[in-house]
C-alpha cells in the first residue's frame, strides 16, 4: 500500500512549513537549498516528521530538479495523510 502525493516545493524559504490545499496537493517550504539534493532531503524529512513515520518510507518519485515532485509514502493511505497534516 503507498500513496502518490504530489508536492509544490520553495526552497532557501525562512522557515519550513507544511500546507495541504483542497484538492490535497502539498505545498512545502524548506530553508535548504536546491544544490546537490539538500531540498528534496528537506522535504522528505520534514513530511516524515509530520507524518510521524520513518524517513525511509518517502521516496521521490518524480521532480528531482523541478519544484514540482512526485513523493511516494508507503504504509499509509491517502485519508491518514490528509488527517494527519490538517490535524497535525
């Protein structure tokens, strides 16, 4: 069981933060910078801890130098996720 969630990613942003919009699209901020894959780390982490899941479980599917990503999360439905960042 994993989810695809799509991701619209800002780095070098003051602070990290995590939205969920309507349409359950993902937006991330993340104070690391794009070079050599410091962002998509970023994300990946600060979605983990949001989740409360392991690091290990996110991958990035799609997007590896565009702002716009593809994360798959494993072990949790899309219904989790979306309770757990509008609660979290």
């Amino acid at each position: 069981m994993y989810v695809d969630l799509p991701v619209r990613v800002t780095p070098r942003s003051s602070r990290n933060k995590l939205t969920l919009g309507s349409d359950s699209s993902l937006r991330a901020w993340v104070t690391a910078s794009p070079t050599d894959g410091q962002a998509n780390e970023a994300v990946c982490e600060l979605l983990a801890q949001a989740l409360g899941i392991a690091k290990s479980r996110i991958t990035l599917q799609r997007g590896h130098t565009s702002r716009q990503k593809l994360l798959r999360i494993e072990g949790v439905e899309k219904d989790q996720i979306v309770e757990r960042l509008t609660n979290g």
